[in-house]
C-alpha cells in the first residue's frame, strides 16, 4: 500500500515549545518526541555539511524503524559544482549518508538548485546517469526555464522526482516523474480549508499507487509540525 510520510523540514527548534515540544524538553529529546508523532523530517543540516557516521547512528536509534529521513544535497553539487563534473564529490555524499541507506531509513535526496541556475538539460542528464537507481531523488528548481518538457522526460526516465514546491516567484505544475511524489509546502500559515484541500489531494496521489513525502516549512511557531500530525491522524482514521 502506498505510504504518507509527512513531517517538517527541520525539528530542532526551541521555539515549538511548549506548542510541540514540552516547555523543559531538553533539546536532545527533540528527536524522539518528534518521531512519536511524525513519520519523517527534511534536513537541511546536509546541504551545507557531511554527516558525521555517529549523528546519522544516533538519529536511527532515537526513532522508531518506520521513521524514514529525507536529506537536502550538499550544496556543493548544487550550487558550486551546479551538477557539472560532479561525480567524484557525489559519491563522498552517498557514502557519507549511506548509514541511513543501509539501515533502511533514507528518504529521498534532494537536490535543490539555485534561482541563478538556468536550465542546462545535457548537464541535468548527464548528472541524472550518474545517481543510483535503487535510490530515491527529487530535484527542485528555482529558475523557470528548468519547467518544460524534455525535464520532465529526463526526470521520468530515470524515475526522478520533480519536486512540488510553493514558492511565491515560481508555480511548479504537478507533473508526476517518480514513483513517488515530493512536496513542499512553504506557506507560514494554513487555514481549515486549506489543510482539508491537502488531504483531498495527497488522499488522490496515494490512490494513484505512490508513496508521497510532504513536508510543512517550519517556522517560530510549531504550526508545521502541528499541520502534518493533522494529516497524518486524518489518514490513520481512514
């Protein structure tokens, strides 16, 4: 059966208490409190630096074994390198997160390119070839030239997500790649009837027989994580 993992990008934030997190929650409980009442979290820890084989350990023993972590591309693929001659520091990447891999708690990897980055479709192809097919992937773009077609069909080809992200500058249609489909919801706020179009709309994709990985934007208040546990007990009553 298709699977929802829904969660927040991000959890350690002292600001959600005492919202989410009990006022004097230490912040090394944050984890495992989160996991008792989300199923995943996006982290952007990975963007900027390695993970050390100890941190990706402690997450997997502070949650439970169907906690899945989706992890944001070093930037250093995506906005140094920009996918170009990229192979060699790609395979540090999945080495250094193949703890994750191995102990079958990785979600998908996310690449996200940067506004400055127009389309190069040969570049995107040529990275694409490169990226394991027994992985999850989802790339999200910035620059508007990236949305057409030929993207579209080098995605699919190799069963790559085009990440539904909101964004203020940029309406990426929901043109479905991968077996699975990647969201992220960036608003600040949403209202009961926005929430309840959600769950109409990830109740359709699940139907359609993927999984789905939606991640709320976090913020100074715990409302994204409040979202997502919403969904998922919406979802669990069903």
């Amino acid at each position: 059966m298709p699977q929802l993992f829904a969660g927040t990008s991000g959890f350690s934030y002292a600001s959600w208490k005492p919202g989410f997190y009990p006022a004097r929650m230490p912040s090394k409980n944050f984890l495992s409190h989160y996991a008792e009442r989300l199923n995943s979290t996006e982290v952007n820890y990975t963007f900027r630096q390695l993970p050390k084989q100890s941190t990706l350990e402690s997450w997997v023993n502070a949650t439970p074994s169907h906690f899945v972590f989706s992890l944001k591309a070093h930037m250093r693929l995506t906005h140094i390198l920009k996918l170009q001659n990229a192979g060699e520091f790609l395979e540090v990447f999945l080495k250094a997160v193949d703890p994750l891999r191995t102990a079958r708690r990785l979600g998908p990897i996310l690449f996200q390119l940067p506004p400055s980055f127009p389309c190069d479709p040969e570049r995107l192809a040529t990275f694409a070839g490169q990226l394991p097919a027994d992985m999850k992937f989802a790339f999200e773009f910035s620059h508007l030239s990236w949305l057409n077609d030929a993207v579209y069909r080098t995605l699919e080809q190799h069963g790559i997500a085009l990440c539904l992200a909101e964004s203020e500058k940029l309406v990426v249609p929901e043109i479905l790649t991968a077996p699975f489909v990647y969201a992220r919801l960036r608003k600040p706020d949403y209202s009961a009837e926005d929430r309840a179009e959600i769950a109409l709309r990830a109740k359709t994709l699940l139907a359609g027989g993927r999984d789905l990985y939606l991640y709320f934007k976090h913020e100074e208040t715990p409302d994204g994580a409040l979202y997502a546990q919403e969904l998922l007990a919406k979802f669990a009553r069903e």
